[in-house]
C-alpha cells in the first residue's frame, strides 16, 4: 500500500475503486473542488485498466491491493491509512460517479453530533430510481437495522458515509469484507461498540457505467445475503477499541 505523508488536514476521502479508470479522475477532481484541503485516497482494488494512473494525476493518493479484495478490504485498507497518519475523518465516495460530491461538507457537520452519519438517497426529494422489488428489499432492510440501531433510517445500504475518529478507529480495528459487510454489517457494529449513526438525505445520480442487478430473484437473494450479514454482525465478537463495553 502507498505510504505516502498526507497533507496536514482532518479529512480524509476515501475513495475504493476497481476498473473506474472511465470515472474515478472527474470524482477525485469533483471532491476537491468541494473540499480543497482534504486528502483523497482512491484504494485500486487490483484494477486490470488505468484506474490508479489516472485518479493520482487528478491528485489523489494511490494505494493499490495486491489482488480484489472487493470494497470492504478496500475500505479497511482506507481505515488503517486514516489511523496510521491522524486522520479523525473519513468519508467514503464511490468511484463510479453515483455520489454528488456536493454533499460533502453536510456529511462532515453532522458528525459533530453522531459517530458515522449516512447520506440517504429515499430521505429527501431525491428522485433516485430502483426497481420496486429492490426498493422493496432496501426498505424491508431499513426496517430491521432500525429496530437494531433505535433511530430512523431509510437507505443502510448506502455506501455515502462518513465517520469520526471513534468510528474510524473501530473500523481500522476490524472491517467486514464479506457482501454487504462494508454496509449493513457494519452498522450492526457500530451499535455493537456504542456508535450513533444518524442519516442525512443525499441526492445520487444514475450509474455512469455498468448496471445494477434487478428484477424479483436478484432482489429476493439481495434480501436474504443482507440478512445474513445482519446475523453475522449479531453473533460475531467484534473489538470495541474506543468504548468500555459493548452494547448489547
């Protein structure tokens, strides 16, 4: 992994990418139009094109995993980057062009009062469009993870988030790479080691490449692996560096 100093600010962008050498450029160029002083890390997931070259030559520090290691890996990898050089902040924004950068600093403020805070598409006027069965899924999944965490949330399976430093030192301890772990999982952690999330309503836009997977099967499956994320963050011992017990 690239070892580079960063630059002396508390933010820190983390940003997993694997094949967005089409995008990953505009969305670390897009990021520090809004947040100049912060340091973005795009973590090459193994990429097989150009992804790392062009994301450092729009400014970003590079750190390239030695095989796929899908996002969760990727994130951790982003974690212990932010630990090793003092970052209290991280926020995580997909290289496919989906997060509107704008929303930045919101994600930023809130964290003055919560531990990790979500930018939640479903929350506001955001005209962001998924199938019904899938919005089905998402909504039954909002439901569960809300009863868990006892606050309202409407979108645990989105990647636009950002932490504190209790947050992020509990993460670069131990981060979930299994399916839907980054998201889901880790939120049944967060209430696990006694962090407060909260959400922020957030506006996305479409994918610029590639597709979602759809339709009624692919939903239903969706459901039932999130699910099982769910009881695998329940049941597992996770460490809790920043707190004295962990919520039960």
């Amino acid at each position: 992994m690239a070892d580079v100093a960063p630059r002396d600010e508390r933010v820190l962008v983390v940003v997993p990418a694997l094949d967005e050498e089409a995008t990953v450029a505009g969305v670390v160029s897009s990021v520090l139009a809004v947040l100049p002083r912060a340091v973005v890390l795009v973590v090459d997931d193994h990429s097989g094109d150009a992804t790392g070259s062009r994301a450092a030559a729009a400014g970003a520090v590079v750190a390239r995993t030695p095989f796929t290691m899908g996002v969760g890996g990727a994130m951790r990898t982003g974690y212990s980057y932010a630990v090793r050089h003092g970052f209290p902040v991280v926020v995580q924004v997909d290289g496919d062009g989906q997060h509107d950068p704008r929303h930045l600093p919101e994600l930023v403020a809130a964290l003055a009062d919560d531990d990790i805070v979500i930018g939640a598409r479903f929350a506001g006027d955001d005209p962001y469009a998924v199938g019904a069965a899938r919005r089905f899924a998402m909504a039954a999944l909002a439901r569960a993870l809300s009863r868990i965490l006892h606050t309202h949330l409407t979108d645990v399976t989105s990647g636009y988030r950002a932490l504190g430093p209790r947050a992020v030192r509990v993460f670069a301890e131990n981060y979930p790479a299994e399916y839907l772990g980054d998201t889901v999982e880790a939120l049944v952690i967060a209430r696990r080691c006694g962090l407060s999330v909260t959400q922020i309503p957030v506006r996305m836009t479409a994918r610029e490449h590639g597709r979602p997977s759809q339709g009624v099967v692919g939903s239903v499956v969706y459901l039932g692996r999130a699910l099982a994320a769910i009881g695998l963050g329940l049941v597992r011992r996770w460490p809790c560096p920043t707190t004295e017990e962990p919520a039960t």
